[in-house]
C-alpha cells in the first residue's frame, strides 16, 4: 500500500475498574483535590487584575498550594497540571464563544473525574482473557475489564500507543477512559446507497428507505404523559419510585442550608445507579445502531439541528407567559432522553471510520413538506405521527417521520447542504447541482 493509504487515528476506550475499598477511597481523595484545586484556581484568577494573569503565575500558585496543603498533595503533580491545562482551555472556549465561562464546581453536582496525561506512567498489562491491569499513580495496580484489544507490550509503537487516560466516576463506579493513538489503513470509498435520517421521540431514527430503527421503548405511558424511564424495566420503575419518594421524605427533614444527612445521600446514591444503568443502556443500542448504519450506507443525511433552543422551557415572563407548559416540558424532556446530538457525533466518526461521509442540510420545513409532490400546505400533519398531504392532486398519506426523512435526502440530493459558519449554518447549493421540480 502507498503511504497516502495509512492514516493516524484517535479514539477513546472506557473500562469498569474494580477497586478494593481502600483504592475507592483514595480514589475519592484524589477526585476531590482535583475539584478542589480547580475552584482554588478559579477564586485566583477571578480576583487577580488581568495583567498579572499568567500561566507561569498559575502554575507557581498551584505548585506552593500542593507544598503548604497536605490534602491536596494527594493528588499526582501531572494530574494537577492537567486541571490547570483544562481550566485555561475552557477560558480560551469561553473567548471562541464556543461555552460559557468556567465556574465553580459544586461538591455534590460535579463529575469526579482525575486525568492521567502521560500513558507510560499506566504500565498497563494484560493477565487474562477478561482482565486486564493497570498502574494509577498514587493508588497503585488496580484490574480493569478487558473488552478490547489494546496497544499494549510488544504491540506499542510511536504511531501505535495509549497517550494518556481519564478516570471517571458514576453512578456505577469508577471507569477509565485510555486515549489511544493507532496507525491504520485509510478504509477505501463507501459505496453503498445514500439514506437520510430523521430524528424524532416516537420514531427514534426514521431512515427514507423505510428501514426504520426503533429500541422499541415507547416514549410515553398509557395515560400520555411522557416516560422519562423508559430504558428501566418494570422492577427498577418500581425501585427508582420508592427511592424517590424516600428521599423526598428524608429532604423534608432537612432545615434551609443544613448539609444532607448520610442517609439521604445513600438514597441519591442508589437513584444514581438506576440512572447510570439507564444511560448505559441507551449508549449501547446507540452504538450498535450508528455502527450497522454507517457499515451500511455510504451516504447519511441528518438535519442541521439546534437542539439547546428545542428544548428551551415554554414558562415565558410573568407578564408575557407560556402556553402548554406541561405538554412542552414532556416533549423537551423526551428529546433529551433520545440524545439527538450524541447519535450524530457517533455517525460522524463512524462513517469516516468505514469509508462513508455525513452531511447536514437546512431542517426548516422537512416535516412540513410532502415529500411525494413537494407542496407545503398548512394543516399537513394529523396528531404526532401522520402526515397527509393536503394538495387535491397528491393525498400522499404515511407516517410523519418517514416523509420528513425522504425530504432530507431529497435537499442533499438537489444540492441544499448546510455548513457550519462562526456558529450558524449557512445553506450552500454545491456545485452542478439542479433544483427538482418532482420527486
């Protein structure tokens, strides 16, 4: 093969870490100081005067408080730059408008996390089919599920290597996420058919060829209010609402600005785990679902969506308020649940992986507009889930996702493609592309 034919790759690998009791705790410490070092940084930085805001200042700072600060020592030096790395790249985010300002990190909200920058300080070895061992400053060899082959040993280069990890705690435990670095064989062309996509809360992916994939969980209840537990079965439905419902007779007890008793946070730790199962649980038909589209076709077409204003609250002003608060709520939370954007970051690394390409176009008026005559009519869509086409001369008639997945194919294919421009989409027509007069 030419060299043109190989190219590096990077690409994250999570693995359940099992703990003893004591490496849990040390753990814990360490998660702790990092957030802890984090708001020391931010008070820091906030109250200096902007002139004498440096890096080098930061890292002297940083360095003296892990001196005269016994509890902050326990977490490694290179961890503690990396929080003084990930702090300066979130105001450089801030300055690109690409998030909001770094701001404190409250002890019961923040995700426990502690980064591992270099990854020869992992040592990571293999002593089983199913586990794997791996060295984590401070706390020592710790075993990890082995559910993927890593480049590890003999199989570790230059080009393929771990560079570093992250270590993560949820609802279910601590996890480690290698960052790996691979040299592999460029994929050739995808040359399977074109397929557009709509994502929608009753239907979760409708493709236009009618290949629809659906988790079969429905996204409401017999009454038709919104299920924001559809991913528990009916045993952990039943367990999450006794849960509830005794946290929320703990918390009553609790005067304004008393710390929550142990028993109360045992409680919220239990509700964590059924949320942690359920976030699992839609992540991995995700995953399988995104990998047998892009294995599939060679051309995905999804809408340029704005999902944080989708699910803006309706409540509106006390002098200008809302309308259907209740049934907007439901719909919002539902799109949440679906994880719209995720579905699309994974396709997009997906489909590069096996040789296909994604593209977005412009998403006004595809649930809109018949997709067999092309008229937009007003009136179009029955309920949530029908549409019919108003125009005398068509009556096309069938489901509501499906007609708009077939008009997101219909605007790539004459040449409406959407590219991202300093933060909104500009529609561009390529180049020899006609517009249909039919479909």
């Amino acid at each position: 093969m030419g060299e043109l034919a190989w190219e590096k790759r990077q690409f994250g690998h999570r693995a359940r870490l099992a703990l003893t009791p004591a490496q849990a705790r040390l753990m814990d410490d360490q998660a702790h100081a990092a957030r802890t070092m984090w708001n020391c940084l931010h008070d820091w930085w906030t109250m200096l005067p902007k002139d004498k805001r440096s890096l080098a200042a930061a890292d002297a700072a940083i360095r003296q408080a892990r001196k005269e600060i016994d509890w902050l020592a326990v977490l490694p030096a290179q961890a503690a730059q990396a929080v003084l790395k990930s702090y300066v790249q979130a105001w450089r985010n801030c300055w690109d408008r690409r998030a909001d300002e770094p701001n404190f990190k409250a002890r019961l909200r923040a995700v426990m996390s502690v980064d591992i920058p270099q990854g020869r300080d992992l040592q990571i070895k293999r002593v089983h089919r199913r586990w794997g061992m791996v060295n984590i400053p401070k706390v020592g060899r710790v075993r990890f599920r082995w559910t993927r082959d890593l480049p590890v040993g003999k199989l570790a280069n230059r080009e393929n290597r771990i560079t570093g990890a992250r270590l993560v705690k949820d609802g279910l435990g601590w996890h480690i996420a290698f960052r790996v670095q691979t040299l592999e064989l460029k994929p050739e062309p995808h040359t399977g058919p074109e397929i557009g996509i709509d994502a929608g809360v009753s239907l979760p992916l409708a493709l236009s060829d009618g290949n629809h994939q659906d988790h079969g969980r429905p996204a409401r209840l017999p009454d038709g209010t919104a299920d924001r537990d559809k991913w528990l079965n009916p045993q952990e439905k039943a367990k999450l609402l006794r849960l509830e419902q005794r946290a929320a007779h703990r918390k009553s007890f609790r005067k304004p600005k008393e710390r929550s008793s142990n028993r109360l946070n045992r409680t919220y730790d239990q509700i964590k785990q059924l949320r942690a199962k359920a976030t699992r649980r839609v992540v991995d038909w995700q995953h399988q679902t995104t990998t047998h589209l892009a294995r599939t076709y060679g051309t995905v077409v999804v809408e340029q969506l704005n999902i944080t204003n989708m699910v803006k609250s309706a409540k509106g002003t006390i002098e200008e308020p809302g309308t259907n608060v209740a049934q907007k709520s439901g719909l919002n939370r539902s799109i949440s649940q679906e994880a719209w954007g995720r579905t699309v970051t994974m396709l997009t690394y997906k489909t590069g992986r096996y040789g296909g390409t994604l593209v977005k176009v412009p998403a006004p008026n595809t649930s809109l507009r018949c997709s067999a005559c092309g008229f937009l009519t007003p009136g179009s869509r029955e309920g949530q889930a029908t549409f019919v086409c108003k125009n005398p001369d068509c009556g096309w008639c069938g489901n509501a996702d499906w007609n708009a997945a077939r008009n997101i194919l219909h605007l790539y294919r004459i040449g409406l493609v959407a590219i991202p421009a300093a933060g909104r989409a500009v529609v561009r027509r390529t180049r020899g592309a006609k517009p249909a007069t039919a479909r």
